[in-house]
C-alpha cells in the first residue's frame, strides 16, 4: 500500500477509503475487457489509485456515489470499470 501523507487523522481515515476504493477499482480492471485506446486511461486511473496525499482519497472518494463520479468522469473506460463495480456488488 502507498504510505499516505498528511495528518494523522486524515491518514486514517485516507487509508480505509483507499483500501476500498483500490480494491473495488483494481478487481473491476482486472476483470474487464479493455481496447487498446482504452488502455490509456486505464493506466491513467491505476497512477490515480497511487497517489500518496491523504486529502486526494478523502476529498475525491468520500462515498460509493463520489467513486461512480470520479469513474464516469473518466469517460468510456470508467463507466466500464463503474458496470463491473455494479455487477460485483449488487449495486
């Protein structure tokens, strides 16, 4: 896991949101059937689910509904990753 900077609260509360987040985002990639010019922005999303700054994850992924933002915002690659995330989930 990437050691995350900022307060010690943040840490905290950072690292349960990204362990989540990683994990819902991560499984949803491996599992989806991707074009190669989707690809960029698959590997995009991956370099975001690295990113060490606490307030990242707090203020981008504070909710399920704030991932479903952040992958629609993606464009066609991550309403992909957001169906597999759904099907996964029962959403």
């Amino acid at each position: 896991m990437t050691m995350l900077i900022g307060t010690e609260k943040q840490i905290n509360w950072a690292a349960e949101i990204m362990e989540r987040v990683t994990s819902q985002i991560n499984t949803a990639i491996e599992t989806t059937e991707f074009s190669e010019k989707n690809i960029v922005k698959v590997n995009e999303i991956k370099i975001d689910m690295q990113n060490n700054q606490a307030v990242f994850w707090i203020n981008t992924f504070k909710t399920d509904n704030d991932m479903f933002e952040y992958l629609n915002d993606k464009g066609v690659t991550g309403r992909k990753i957001a169906k597999t995330i759904n099907e996964n989930n029962g959403f």
